[in-house]
C-alpha cells in the first residue's frame, strides 16, 4: 500500500513476531479492522489463521524488496520473517 501510494522512505525494516504465525502474528487484512475477528479464527480454524498470516507475511517481504528496488535501505529485524515463506 505505501509502496504503490509512492512512499520512499530513507531506511526500512520490519519489527512483527514472524517466529510464532498463530500466537504472536496478526494477518494484515485484520489491521484497521476487527482484531475480535482474528482472535476467534485463532481459536476456530487455527490453520486458516496460520495460512493467512504465511500470506500476509508474503505481501510484508514484496514490500521490503519493493522498497529496496525504489532506493531505500532495508533491513531485517532478526525476527525470521524472511525465512518464513
């Protein structure tokens, strides 16, 4: 979203608990929104929790390459988001 919205940021870097999809990580579509919805898929359908999280974990990496490529400096949190995909 902020890449396609033209923001250019000097340095970049992700800070999310990408080591624990299900418990630590909440999927980006539940950001502004409901975060009661994401708890009970938590609980519901943990698996669908843990697919969502994978993608929006996806989107998360793209945008950091996307930066990248636009001239900003980026860097990893230590936190395992990029291996996780």
């Amino acid at each position: 979203m902020l890449v396609k919205d033209g923001f250019k940021p000097d340095i970049v870097t992700d800070q999310t608990s990408a080591h624990d999809e299900l418990n630590g990580y909440v999927p980006s579509q539940y950001y502004g929104g409901s975060l009661k919805e994401a708890v009970l898929l938590r609980k519901q359908n943990p698996k669908r929790y843990i697919q969502q999280s994978m993608e929006s974990m996806k989107q998360h990496c793209k945008a950091l390459i996307d930066f990248k490529k636009k001239g900003s400096v980026v860097f990893d949190y230590g936190n395992n988001l990029r291996v996780r995909l």
